[in-house]
C-alpha cells in the first residue's frame, strides 16, 4: 500500500503470515510533542502492516487483494528514539474483508500506538 513511503520511513517486515505480520520501524530524532511516533507513522505502520496481512489473507480466498482501508488508532505515548515493533493479527474475516488489530510498541515492550484496521478485499 505505501510501498516507497514505507521504504523511505524504514519500515522492515520481519514476519508475514495470514495470521502474523511483524515490521520494525527506527524513529531516532522524533521531536514530536504528542502522542504520534512522528507526523503520523504509526498510522503508516498500521497500515503497512495490515495491508500486508490483507493480501496474504487474499490468497486464500480467490486471490483478491487489499484495495481500501479504515483505520482507527489510538496513541498511548510518544516514542522519542531506538525502534518500535508493530504486530498485526487477524481478529475478523469474511469474504470481502480482513480486520487486523495491531499493536505497536516501543524497545521495552511498552504500547505506543494500538490500531484496528479493516482491509476491503477486490478480485485480482
């Protein structure tokens, strides 16, 4: 889904299964004074993350794709340096639709951002 923004904000996935998808993220030289890890990665994260997970979902079921989103996420505390791990895990399928809960941490295990993300599935 954001293949080349994912790329430039050094997203790595780690794990990537229909029930399991896994990515780092660094964030040194966040200076945001929020809850965002910085100018909204966590959602790009998300997103990242449960896009993949659609799609390897998808090709179990007549080899559609992710071709839309609906995220809803929360952010519990700024992550300032080191790097954040994002779990994605399926916690709805249908037919058209994929629903992963993701979480996000920080480097001691600490939540910074917990998210759910609907994935509409299309045919190939």
């Amino acid at each position: 889904m954001h293949g080349a923004l994912a790329e430039r904000m050094g997203i790595q996935i780690t794990e990537a299964t229909p029930e399991r998808v896994v990515a780092t993220m660094p964030v040194d030289g966040n200076t945001q004074p929020y809850g965002l890890l910085h100018g909204g990665a966590s959602c790009v994260l998300a997103e990242t993350l449960g896009s993949v997970g659609a799609v390897l979902h998808g090709a179990t079921v007549d080899r559609p794709f992710a071709v839309g989103v609906d995220i809803n996420a929360t952010h519990h505390k700024a992550v300032r340096s080191g790097v954040v791990t994002g779990v994605a895990t399926p916690v709805h399928r249908g037919r058209t639709m994929v629903t992963y809960e993701i979480v996000i941490t920080d480097e001691d295990g600490d939540r910074a951002c917990t998210a759910r993300i609907t994935c509409l599935l299309r045919g190939a």
